[in-house]
C-alpha cells in the first residue's frame, strides 16, 4: 500500500472547502529536511507538511437507548449505520515541523 502528497489550497475568493492539488513525496521532503515513510498520507499545508491520522470514536449522533445517560456503548442511529462507531480522521503537522507550525498565525492572511 502506498500513499499520496497533496497541496491543500484555500483560495481567497472561496477558502472553504480546501482544494487539494497532487504533490510529490520529493517536495514534502524538501520542506521536511528528511525522508518521509511513503506508506503513509501527507499534505502540504501552508508550507508545512501534515501527516494524516485516523481514528475510531463513539458516534456523536447517538447515544445509549436505555436512558442511562451514556454509561455503556451507543447503541446505534442511521448516521453511523447502528454502530455507535464513527472514523475520524485530521491532519496533524510531522514533528520535524511543529515549532514552524506553533510559529505561525491561526488564521491564514
């Protein structure tokens, strides 16, 4: 299995949602300063590459069905297929990048 790089762009006249152009692992790299796994997914975001990290989670738009205010699973709705289970997924910046990304404004200029 093999990943993908991309450069997520918000343009000023539209910045929501992001547009997302291919890249390649050897511009993600030259911003990194090292190598990157090419097993995973990146994305280059304001010049700060991001690795992609997904994960399962309770589904917020169920809860339990026998009014115990949440004390076990969800039981299940139709936004998460009755799994009480949904994945989440965000784009975090490498390590290698984070005292960049700390530097930066939280929004774009």
């Amino acid at each position: 299995m093999s990943g993908t790089v991309v450069r997520r762009e918000f343009p000023e006249s539209k910045p929501w949602p992001p547009i997302d152009h291919p890249a390649t692992y050897e511009e993600a790299e030259a911003l990194a300063g090292h190598r990157l796994d090419r097993r995973k997914n990146f994305a280059i975001i304001r010049g700060i590459v991001h690795d992609l990290a997904e994960w399962t989670d309770t589904c917020s738009g169920c809860s339990c069905d026998c009014g115990c205010m949440g004390s076990h699973g969800n039981a299940g709705c139709s936004e998460c297929g009755h799994t009480g289970k949904r994945r989440q997924a965000m784009w975090i910046p490498i390590d290698s990048m984070m005292e960049t990304y700390l530097a930066q404004d939280d929004e774009p200029s």
